[in-house]
C-alpha cells in the first residue's frame, strides 16, 4: 500500500502510470476507426476491458467531456 500511495503522490510516477496503463489498453473503443481523445475518455471511465459497447455517451461524465471538447477545439485546440 505504500508504494501506491508513493507513486500516487508523486507526480512524474502518477503520469507514467497513466500513460502506460492509456498505452496498454489503447483501443478504438466508440468503433469509429480511429484511436483518438475520445477513445481515451471512455477507457477513462470504462476500463481498459470494458470500453467497447457501452452506452458511455449517455453519461454525465461523457455530456461534460463533449462540452470542454468543443469549447477547445472552437479555442483552436487540436
């Protein structure tokens, strides 16, 4: 429990972490032939094996996802 609790306060081993759990499960998960930011949000929420099929955008947290998406991509965000 403590190295959790070591890498969890740790910033750099916190983000590698993520990134290689993101790497590890990076999948097109919403079946639209990309892997993209949205993909990603869904493994976020769903899980590495349970992103594919789910009713995701129907969810609170994927209506306040769309809407900071498009507010970035209207800033000129890629």
């Amino acid at each position: 429990i403590a190295a959790f609790a070591n890498c969890a306060n740790d910033v750099f081993c916190a983000a590698d972490t993520v990134i290689n759990y993101m790497t590890k499960f990076r999948q097109d998960c919403n079946g639209d032939g990309l892997v993209d930011c949205e993909d990603f949000a869904y493994i976020h929420v769903l899980g590495g094996y349970g992103c594919r099929g789910a009713d995701f955008p129907s969810s609170p947290f994927y209506s306040r996802f769309s809407n900071c998406r498009r507010v970035l991509q209207a800033a000129g965000a890629p």
